[in-house]
C-alpha cells in the first residue's frame, strides 16, 4: 500500500496468515485379476493372474495410509474367499473351495475404507485353473462267477469308470495273477 499525496510516499505492509485445513480425501483402489488352482486347500492365497497386479488401494491423507480397511463388498455369496482387512490379500475359506468343472471363475467386489468412513470399490475377477483329476469306478470290484468252459466274449462283469475331467477318457486294463486268462476288457460309454 502506498499513498501518492505527499513527496514522501509512505508505505505499510501486514502479514496474512493462510491456514489450510486439511479435508480428508476418499482412497483409490485398483482391482485385479486373480488366479487359483481348484481343489485348492482352505487358507490358499490367490495369485495375480499372469499380466495382471495384486489389489492395490492409496490415500492422499498420510493418516490413511497405513490405517485402510479391505473388505468384500459383494460377489462373495458361496462365501468361498475371504480378505485380509489390512493387505488387501484374498485367499481361500473352505477346505475345497473351488471347483473347476463347477465353476472356473468368479467375480467379487472389493471395497477399500479409509479412517473417515470414505471409501472406493474395484472389481476382482477369479480364474480358476483344472487340475486333472483321478477317475474312480462307480460300481466297486465285485465277486464275479462264470460257468467253466464257456465260449470267448461273454460278458462277466461290467465296471463303469467315471472322470470329473471333461476332456479325460478313460481306458480300463486287468491287473493280477489271473489277468492273462482274460485276455481284454471292453469299454462301452454307458
Ligand atoms: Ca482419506
Ligand atoms: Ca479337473
Ligand atoms: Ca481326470
């Protein structure tokens, strides 16, 4: 400020103190792609899938930082996953959590918290990978009899193999002492 009226200009000058109050910001949460093996056990971390991170949430507020709250904010009805509050990592409940031929993937919601109630969602997609699994006989081995002296190609017994593999096909062999008397077993899909 300065005034002009006079050969000597006098001037004056005053200090404005600025505070800035700071207003708590909402965090940012970045989803993921998500992978597991099926038939996994309960406690199994999934994995990013190739090409893909891990969940990632940031807050500007250096108080939120280490103080963000992870959950699964919808999609997880069978109840197959659970969060860990403060990483964020997701990993398995149940003892055989998924199952590929059921259901090979998933998709959830995942909602990140910050100390003032503000918070962000991102969606979390779960692929899951077949494992081959073993075939079992659905009708157990059996006491079969036959009368002595009959001719080739009579039909003894019968066993149904099964394979939760889509893909799979099965071939059935004869094992034992006696095996080489009967000299082959056929397969016929039932
Ligand atoms: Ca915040
Ligand atoms: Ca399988
Ligand atoms: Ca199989």
């Amino acid at each position: 400020m300065a005034d002009s009226g006079f050969a000597t200009q006098l001037t004056a000058t005053a200090t404005i103190t600025i505070s800035i109050r700071d207003v708590n910001e909402a965090p940012v949460l970045t989803g993921a792609q998500l992978s597991s093996l099926e038939n996994v056990k309960s406690g199994t971390k999934l994995t990013p899938a190739v090409g893909s991170n891990a969940i990632m949430a940031s807050d500007v507020d250096a108080a939120d930082r280490n103080a963000l709250v992870f959950s699964i904010d919808s999609g997880n009805d069978l109840n197959l996953f659970r969060i860990d509050a403060a990483t964020g990592e997701i990993s398995t409940v149940r003892a055989v959590s998924m199952d590929f031929e059921t259901q090979s993937s998933y998709r959830m919601v995942v909602k990140v918290t910050d100390k003032g109630g503000l918070s962000a969602t991102a969606s979390v997609t779960v692929t899951v990978q077949d494992v081959n699994e073993a075939p079992w006989l659905e009708q157990p081995p059996v006491n079969a009899s036959m009368k002595a002296h009959v001719a080739s190609s009579v039909v003894i017994t019968k066993f149904i193999g099964r394979d939760q593999d889509s893909g799979d096909s099965l071939q059935y062999f004869l094992q034992g002492p006696n095996a080489d008397i009967f000299s082959s077993v056929r397969c016929e899909e039932s």
